[in-house]
C-alpha cells in the first residue's frame, strides 16, 4: 500500500498508475503478449477481468473464513493487492477503449 499521499483516494490512484506501469513493464519484458489497453477483443479483456475478479473473490472468502485458497493470504494486504489488479485492469480497459474508439475514428476519416 502507498501511504505517501494524503487520501485514501490519492493513494488508491498513485497504486493504480503504479500497478500499470508495472503491467506495461512485465508486457514490455516478454512475460505477457498484451495489456488490456493494447489492440485485442473486448472477449479477451473481460476474460483477463474476470481472472482477476474471480482472484479477488478467493481473497475475500479466505479472508472471512469461509475457505482457504492456495496462493491467498487472508489479509488487508492481501485483499488491497487483489483489488489493485482488479482496477489496474479495469483502468487498461478504459485505456483501450479510448485507444479503439480514436483508431476507428481515424480509419473512417481516411477512408471518406
């Protein structure tokens, strides 16, 4: 968690950024082929959500005590890691919309 901030907003935000820089980086290093802000299927960006929604989920249930998953820990830390990859994400998401929506925009001005 980065407490440097002043908010729980300001700190939420600055783990964000933080969390898609590192997402780009791993990208950029060869561990994934894409982020969800590069060119692919909505399919294939709500599956990665999904993935990390679902990861989430098992941080929550092994947090409250309803089970224990491998790999979870069952902590605030833990929870706020799970939650970060969830916005991160979702953040990559809207990066790639916006990235779509100007590339179509674009290809229909060169085509008129």
């Amino acid at each position: 968690m980065n407490t440097s901030q002043s908010t729980p907003t300001g700190d939420a935000l600055g783990d964000i950024a933080w969390e898609r820089r590192r997402q780009t980086e791993l990208r950029n290093a060869g561990r994934y082929e894409k982020t969800c802000a590069d060119d692919m299927p909505n399919l294939r960006r709500l599956a990665v959500l999904t993935e990390e929604v679902g990861e989430f989920a098992q941080e929550v249930l092994t947090f409250e005590g309803f089970r224990e998953a491998r790999g979870t820990g069952g902590t605030y830390d833990s929870l706020y890691k799970e939650a970060l990859h969830v916005a991160a994400v979702a953040t990559a998401i809207l990066e790639g919309i916006v990235a779509d929506a100007q590339r179509e925009t674009r290809e229909r001005q060169v085509k008129a």
